[in-house]
C-alpha cells in the first residue's frame, strides 16, 4: 500500500462501499435501496481488486450486481404494493439486537487484530490456484454445493408446477 | 520489417502510444504513465465507438433499405452518407421530455448508464498485439461479470418510468438476460477449456500459435453465443423488451431526445462489443494466418467486427420478431442441453489430446471435423427430439381455425 494509486483507490473505493450501504438502510423507496446495495457491492469488488484477487473481484460483479441484486428486483416487483414504500416493520428490535451484535463482534475482531502489513507482495494470478483447488481439494463440498443448488432448483419447479 | 516499426509507423499506432508514454515515464512522476495511458485509451476507444456506430448506422439502414427493396436514407450528403450526423443532431436538439410522475434521479441515470457496461468491456479486447487498455488474466470472466450487469440500467428506465408498457419491457429485458446467460457462459467455457487461459491476448495467442481459430473447434458455441448475443442487444428477431407491436417501445417508451438517443447508442455500443468478443475469442482477434505482418491487427480485428455486425443487420432484416414464450423456451430447452453437451464434448477432447500428448497438427482437424458433425447433428436431433409428440405442430394439410377450436370473433356460433 505505498504508492499513491493504490491509496487513493482505495479510500475511493472505501467511501462508495460505506456510503452506498448507509443508503441502503436510510431509503425509504426499496427499489432504491436495491440500486445502492448493487453500487455497495461494485465498491466491494473494487477492493477486492486493490487486494489483487481479480477472480474474486469479478465474480462479485457477476454473482452479487449481477445475478442477486436481479433476484432481489424481481422479489420486490412480484411482492404486491412492496415496490413503492419500505413499510414499518415489527421486526425492528429483533433487527436492532443482530446489528448491534455483528457490530461488536466486527469491532472487537479489528480491534484484536494485529494489522501488520504483509511482507510477501502481490498475489499472482488466482484464478488459476482457485480451479485448481475447486476441482481437487475441495472437489466434495464443491460437489456438495452443486447436488444442493439443484435440488433446490428442482425443489422451486415442484412447488409452482400446475397440475 | 524493422524500419518500419518506429512511432510514426502508423501500422501499429500502439508504438507511437508507447514511445510517448516511456518518454512520460522518464520525465515523471510513476503514477502519470499509467494515468495517461487510461486517459489515452479511454478517449480512443470512445472516438473508434462513435465514428463506427455513425458509419453503421447508415450501412445498415441502407442494408435494410436493400434487403427491404427500398431505397434507405439517400438525401443528406452523398449516399446519404450525413444521415446519421443529421439524426444526431436531431436527437440532441429535441426536447427531453420528463413527464410528471417518474422516479426523476433513476430516469435520470439510467441513460447515463446504459452504455457504460460495453465501453468497459472494450477495455479487456486487444486491438492488436499490446494493443489493449487492461489485459486482465480472468478477461472472459470480466466479459460474462460485465454482461450480466447491462439488465441494471435498462430495468432502472422500465422502473422510474412510472409506465406499465416500460415495466413490462423492463421485465422482458431482465428475464431473457438472465436466461441466455447460462447458455452464453456455457459457449464460453469450450474456448477455456481448448486454451487453457482465460486472458484475451492468450487466447488470441493459442489461436495463433495453433494456426487455427476457435470457431472451426467450437462451431455449435460460436452459434450460441452468437445467438445469446443477439439477445443480450436486443435486436430485431428478439428486441422483444421494446416491440413496438406488443409493448410500445417497451423500457424506453417515455425517453424522448437524447435520453431516448442514448439508449439507441447503448445498443449499437453493445453489439460492437459483442461482434468484438466474437471475433476475439472465435475468429482469432487481430491475427490472419501471416497477414497481420503486413496489415495492422488492428484493421483485421475491425474487418472482422464490421463482418459480424453485419450479420446482426442480416438477421434484423431477415427474421421476424419471436414471442417471448418461444424465446424463454429456446433457451431453455434448446440452447441450454446443447451447451452442456458441447462443453462435455470439448472436455473430452482436451483430455484425450493431452492424456496421450498427441501431436496438435494431426488432432485438432479431427477435433474440428468431429465438433463440426456434432454440431449439426445435435441440433437437427434435438429440434425432431422438441418436436415429437406434438403432430398439430406439423400439420400435413391447411385447416380452419374452427378445426383448432379457436374463437372467430363476430362469428361465435
């Protein structure tokens, strides 16, 4: 983190994230809230490029601007009367109570944290080293993963089948 | 060829960028050639998408006027060749109309928007050798990320617009996208798995070094991809996001002026980055068998694009608009099981070549002979296999709609 581009990527980058996210939570109109939590994970994705983890930067475009915010849009439009107003909601404390526990827990891990810089420079390529691992390590959970990921698939077709 | 390649060669016009940012690198700060080189190739790559969609605009109006047995715009300059420099004009002078009722920053972005995710796709295709503004080591995974991204805006102007007609055609818009992903990124791993990289210098690199190109390797990919594209830009046999018979203009019905403009930009920006991509990961990007020595790359790589766009323009005069039904379902039920059978075939044939290190010359005609019978074959017995069944589908002889069991109106019995 010693030259200048990197730097001020990131304190870009590092705004954009945090505010897009505070936004999130302080729109009232919920599309809007949609369209800041997609900026939220493009900033994301750029930090993850400042880290040099390409692989991981891009498939959080595809996975999260791409494929979950669009899951998300469609999930408002087909909730009736949901797409123009972010209602009250009863579940504001219970809400409070998680925010402020992942708050302290995020807390006390930076503050444990020994925040060294690393001596080992940037990666090289990982996407490469990912694959790699994928499909010979970790072949069973990825495995695993996909058999699940249909059966829910299958699971979505059963349940709104007419017949 | 030596004393050619000096800054002022113009068949490379990287030398001149490179002998200009090495002398910035000397006389500077480290940060400035990199700042410049982004400048650089930024503005270059917006003139190249401007001048082009002005130049094919026109091409292919008077394409369509050909194959329509008309004329086309033949009144503004000679050919007519002013025409899209009036209709730009035209669209900047109109006025942007914002009716009462819209979402008025998301109306406001989503134009801005939406030719953002083409111009950044063009950051990762090489012009020619070195000629390439980032040369990402996951580029076709950066292609797919970016692609998947372009529902975002279309669907913040089928939104704001506070227009059932733009909703609808949003929806469409998001729905297809999201669909003819899956077959697109399936036709894309086949050239990852005969590359083995997934950088577009590399690829073009591989296709080079193999003196072939992917397409004859991975011709049924090359036609889905080819087919998901023309979705994703949503041109005339499946611009059904805006058919004006149906919805309209679907999501851009309320944009007038340029806000209307951009989005018509958008799309021409977006099948140049599809007609690039193709003939980057397909046709072997700025290499022609030797010729790149004596011609610059980059007018092959152009040649190559204005060659697939015209197939766009083909296909738009050509082919009639589908349903959505018939679209979703070609997907699904077409697209899809091919692509998995294409990328199955394509793993096995990398695998038999580097298993038993076979000589690439003696296996990659049989790979392309044996993919070329695959392809034809899979799509005539998937096409009989759909159809099946379904004998009203096939009729033998003309009937009446009261055979179908259809309702005449005015004449129900």
């Amino acid at each position: 983190m010693e030259d200048v581009g990197s730097i001020v990527a990131f304190w870009m980058l590092s705004v954009i994230a945090v505010a897009a996210a505070l936004m999130v939570v302080a729109a009232r109109n919920l599309i809007h809230a949609v369209l800041f939590l997609i900026l939220s994970f493009i900033g994301v994705a750029g930090l993850y490029l400042t880290l040099s983890a390409d692989f991981v930067a891009v498939t959080q475009i595809l996975i999260y601007a791409g494929a979950i915010s669009v899951l998300i849009l469609f999930a408002i439009l087909l909730t009736p009367r949901a797409a123009r107003d972010n209602a009250e909601t009863f579940l504001q404390v219970p809400g409070l109570v998680v925010a402020a526990l992942v708050a302290v827990t995020m807390g006390a891990i930076v503050l444990v944290t020994d925040w060294n810089e690393a001596t080992r420079g940037a990666f090289p390529e990982t996407a490469e080293a990912i694959g790699e691992a994928l499909l010979d390590k970790y072949v069973l959970p990825f495995e695993i993963a996909s058999v699940v990921l249909l059966a829910a698939m299958v699971g979505a077709i059963v349940l709104v089948r007419e017949d | 060829m030596i004393f050619l390649a000096e800054w002022w060669d113009l068949r490379d016009l990287g030398n001149a960028v490179g002998a200009f940012l090495e002398w910035l690198g000397d006389h500077g700060p480290d940060w400035l050639p990199y700042t410049a080189s982004a400048v650089i190739g930024s503005i270059t790559l917006l003139v190249f998408l401007v001048v082009s969609l002005l130049m094919v605009a026109w091409a292919e109006r008077r394409l369509l006027g050909r194959i329509q047995a008309r004329l086309g715009p033949n009144r503004v300059g000679p050919w007519g060749l002013l025409q899209s420099v009036a209709d730009a004009i035209k669209m900047l002078t109109k006025e942007a109309i914002t009716s009462a009722n819209v979402d008025r920053w998301v109306f406001w972005l989503a134009p801005i928007l939406v030719a953002v995710p083409a111009l950044v796709v063009f950051a990762v295709l090489p012009f020619n050798e070195g000629m390439v503004l980032a040369d990402l080591n996951v580029g076709v995974l950066f292609v797919v990320a970016i692609g998947s991204v372009t529902a975002i805006p279309i669907f913040m102007a089928g939104w704001s617009s506070n227009n059932k007609f733009s909703l609808l055609g949003a929806m469409r818009e998001v729905a297809m996208l999201i669909s003819y992903e899956i077959p697109q990124v399936l036709a894309l791993l086949g050239v990852v798995i005969f590359t083995n990289t997934m950088r577009m210098s590399g690829i073009v690199g591989w296709q080079d070094d193999h003196n072939t190109w992917l397409i004859f390797l991975q011709p049924l990919a090359v036609l889905i991809y080819f087919i998901a594209g023309a979705v994703e830009i949503n041109r005339t046999p499946t611009d059904i996001a805006e058919a004006e018979s149906e919805i309209v203009a679907g999501y851009h019905t309320e944009y007038s002026g340029i806000k209307f403009g951009m989005f018509w930009v958008g799309e021409y920006f977006a099948g140049f980055a599809i007609a690039a991509i193709i003939a980057t990961l397909y046709l072997g990007g700025w290499t022609l068998w030797g010729l790149e020595e004596w011609v610059p790359g980059w007018i092959i790589f152009l040649a190559k694009l204005y060659a697939l766009f015209w197939f766009f323009i083909w296909m738009r005069g050509t082919l009639p608009r589908l349903r959505i039904d018939q679209l979703m379902g070609f997907a699904w039920k077409f697209l899809l099981p091919l692509a998995l059978i294409n990328i199955f075939f394509a793993g096995l044939e990398v695998l038999l070549w580097q298993e038993n290190e076979l000589a690439a010359e003696a296996v990659l005609p049989a790979f392309a002979i044996g993919n070329l019978v695959l392809a034809v074959g899979l799509i005539v017995a998937w096409a009989r296999f759909l159809g099946r069944g379904r004998p009203q589908w096939r009729p033998t002889r003309a009937r009446l709609v009261k055979e179908l069991g259809a309702v005449v109106y005015g004449q129900e019995a």
